[in-house]
C-alpha cells in the first residue's frame, strides 16, 4: 500500500476516483498519465522541478512493487531531466536506435535510468568518441559496425556494454537521481 501512497499523487489515468488506490485504477499493465510538478519526491527517486508537466509511461507489476517510469519522447524525458549542463548532452546507454531495430520499448530507452549526462559538443568529446565507436567496425563485429552488431542483442546485453564504453573515459555511478559520470582526469 505504500506503493501505492507513493505513486498516486503523481499519476492521473482520467477518472475522477481519487480514493481509488492507483493499482485498482490500471486497467492493464501501462498507463500513460500527468505527473505534476509539486516539488516532492518521486518514486524513483528523482525531485521534480516546480511548474514542469511531462507525460509518464508507468509500468505496475501485480503487487505494485515494480516500478519502471519511461517516457514517450525523448523530449518529454528532458522536460524532467532538465539541462544536462555545460558543454554536456544526456546519453542514452543503450541507443534511441534500438528502439525500431531490436524492438524495445519507448519507455525502457527514454527512461531515467537509461540516461547520463556526459560531455558533448565539441570535436574530441566522450559523446563524440562513443558514437565514433559505435559507427565502427570492430574485429569482434564481423564486417558489421558495432551499433549493427549490438541490434542482435538484449536490452540487458547492450546495457552493460553501454556503460563498459562510459567507464573507458570516467567513473559511472548510479545514484537515487540517476546515474552520473566523472571524466577522468
């Protein structure tokens, strides 16, 4: 029931029913609602901005236990995430690609724990150097390039490989507001 405490104050499905706990509200597993910005904390751990409205995709398991918030636009995921700051641009770990070749969901790639703000912008860059890499032929991926190569595998496989190319160039840590990365220096 604390799940459910949690999350309500976030999520609107349309109805009016207010003392309806959010799992009996489901009428299947996804439901797309409103979270509105009240500056409190979310389920996953992140503080929402005051005034920001982003749509969420929220997954609850059959319990109420498993939460996984994704979001339907890599757009709508910014609004929440806000700037990732100077001379900085949000990664996707397992590419926005994947989506349309491996079939993965929108919300499992635009979600909050598939994004780290990294370097970006300029000639020489960790994001530069990863997409260079990804575009790349490797040996181990026969003639293909290593963003072809990696289409075959699971969410789970490319996950892991996505943060072994991020710590080539920094530490990568996983906090309650997401993951974060430190260049080395």
């Amino acid at each position: 029931m604390l799940l459910s405490t949690l999350i309500f104050p976030f999520i609107w499905d349309g109805s009016n029913e207010a003392d309806v706990p959010i799992r009996d509200r489901l009428s299947n597993q996804f439901t797309v609602g409103r979270a509105l910005a009240t500056a409190n904390l979310t389920p996953w751990g992140k503080l929402f901005k005051a005034g920001k409205i982003a749509m969420l995709l929220v997954k609850v398991g059959s319990k109420g236990e498993d939460v996984v918030t994704g979001f339907r636009t890599f757009d709508e995921l910014k609004k929440v995430l806000g700037s990732a700051g100077e001379n900085k641009a949000w990664y996707h770990i397992v590419e926005q690609s994947q989506v349309a070749k491996y079939g993965f969901s929108v919300g499992d790639i635009q979600n909050l724990n598939n994004v780290v703000a990294i370097p970006s912008g300029y000639s020489g860059s960790v994001h530069s150097k990863i997409s260079g890499f990804y575009s790349s032929k490797q040996p181990f991926t026969n003639g293909k390039t290593v963003r072809e190569w990696l289409s075959g595998k699971s969410f789970e496989y490319q996950f892991e490989f996505g943060l072994q190319q991020l710590k080539k160039y920094g530490t990568v840590e996983q906090t309650s507001n997401g993951w974060v990365f430190k260049l080395f220096e």
